[in-house]
C-alpha cells in the first residue's frame, strides 16, 4: 500500500513549462512504485488522452486534472471526482479559452463557483501571508471540505520554515494540506531538457538564462518512499494525497460519443424537417430559381 500519490505534474502539454511526455512520466512512476498520479496541465486538458494510453501500457492510474493560474494571480489544481465534474472542469477552461483567444485560458475567480460541484480544488501557495489567509478563506468558501492546500518544496533557504508556517496556516483557516511533489520532468537528467525549454519560453540561449532558470532544480518524479520521508513531519498531508486520488474515480474510458440531440419541427420526423429547411435553404439561395443539379 502506497502512502503518498503524486498530484501536481505538468507533461510537455504545458507547453513551454513541462519537459518530458506522458509515456515518459508513467513509465517512471511504474518503475518508482506509483499505483496513481495526477495530470494537471496548465489552462488544458490535452495531456489526458496520451496519459490514459500510457495508463493502459504501464497500469499506473491516470487521475486526469488540469491546473488554471487565474488573473489574480492564484493558482489551483482542479481535479474531478466524477464524469459530471469532469464535465464542468472542461466548460470552465472552455469559458477562459474564449475569453482569451487562442493559446490561451483567461480565468478570474469568480468564474471558478459556478462550475465547482464535484471538484476537488488544491491551492498552490507562495508565502504564509496575509495574501494566501484570504485565499484560503474563499477556498474554503466555494468549495468546503474539497478545497486543499499545497505543500511542496522549492529548495531555497528557510523552505522547511515556509512549508511549516504554510501547513499551520491551512490547519488555522480549516483548509485540508497536501503534499505535492510540483513535478517538471520524469527524471534528474531531463533537468538539461528543463533548461532548453525555458530558454526557448525566455526568448534566449541557456547560457543567458540566469535566474530565469526555475528556481528549483529538483524537479524530477520522485518515489512515494523519497516524498514520505522529505515531508514525514506532515503524516495527514501525505494521507490526503492518497485520499483525493481514492475520491477521484473518473476515468476517461467512461466519455463515449453521444450522437447530438436533433431539433425537430412538430409533426415531422428528422428526415423530413432535415428536407425542409434544405428545401427552403435552397430557395432562398437562388431566390426560387433552383438549378437543375439541386433538384
């Protein structure tokens, strides 16, 4: 039995931010011993289909999320536990894709509530501020006891002080913590890949990255042994990640093709309403002088 799952990973979906593929990445959590993991990628859902084939091959459940970074500037994992949540996660990101156009995914909070019955929400914090408590708080109010918090590390000084300070801060606004794993890539040596692609989101050569480089380099698919003994001072955390993958019973194999639902005229069957209004459409084309090859 597992006592951690991995919840926050981007594939090369998130385009110019992920590394490695969906075939890479569950081929790596079957070699660590992941039952499950999480795909979120950032303002899309177009990783789930080659993650649930690179289910299939590896037998690594695939827990299909995305993740939206909102013009507030707050970001959340967004996962379903159910087809009619799944349903309402792919209306909210199709409301930002139209509001932002091509490529991108504009998304402000209060878009959020109306299409929140069923999701589980996971913030991802910066600091224990003022800014995250008023975060929580409407977390918790939109969506209850399926709102969560983020504890992941970025490698810097005073990381175990922030990652302390931001679980007691959850705790306090009776906000579940969950330890992430904030994943980039599959493996240590896909860090170089990592570079390349931020350079090219940069506009620059890797060699004038600099501090544009992410931050932390640590970035890689970790094993559920590395990830319980990294955050073993926060047991209920760990557990939660196990719990929000147990509770998230979608599937994508459950999405069939559902033949549209057709408008019909009254006292007409579908194929005669079909015939009038092409009969119509066609007189009005050619305003009643309907050549022969349409007849």
């Amino acid at each position: 039995m597992t006592h951690y799952v991995e919840l926050q990973v981007l594939t090369h979906f998130s385009l110019l931010r992920g590394a490695s593929s969906p075939d890479e990445l569950f081929a790596a959590a079957a070699v660590l011993g992941y039952p499950s993991i999480g795909i979120s990628d950032i303002g899309t859902v177009a990783g789930v289909v080659r993650a649930w084939e690179a289910q299939k091959a590896t037998g690594v459940r695939s827990i299909a999320g995305t993740r939206v970074d909102l013009s507030c500037g707050r970001r959340l994992l967004l996962y379903p536990i159910d087809r009619s949540a799944w349903s309402r996660i792919t209306r909210l990101l199709t409301v930002g894709k139209k509001r932002a156009g091509k490529g991108g995914c504009l998304l402000h909070w209060h878009d959020l509530e109306p299409w929140s019955d069923g999701v589980i929400a996971i913030l991802l914090p910066h600091e224990a501020d003022e800014e995250n408590l008023a975060a929580l708080v409407d977390l918790k109010a939109i969506y209850g006891r399926r709102g969560y918090m983020a504890l992941f590390q970025r490698r810097r000084p005073g990381d175990a002080v922030r990652i302390d300070a931001l679980a007691r801060q959850a705790g306090g606004a009776g906000v579940r913590a969950v330890v992430t794993g904030d994943v980039l890539y599959h493996a240590p040596d896909a860090r170089l890949l990592q570079d390349v692609v931020t350079a090219v989101r940069e506009k620059c050569t890797v060699d004038e990255l600099g501090y544009r480089r992410e931050v932390n380099a640590d970035r890689a698919l970790k094993s559920p042994d590395e990830m319980v003994r990294r955050f073993r001072a926060y047991p209920d955390a760990l557990q939660a990640s196990v719990d929000i993958a147990r509770i998230c019973t979608f599937n994508l194999g459950e999405l069939q093709y559902q033949y549209p639902h057709e408008k019909l005229i009254d006292g007409l069957t579908a194929q005669e309403a079909l015939q009038k209004l092409a009969t119509e459409a066609v007189e009005r084309m050619f305003d009643g002088d309907v050549p022969q090859a349409y007849t």
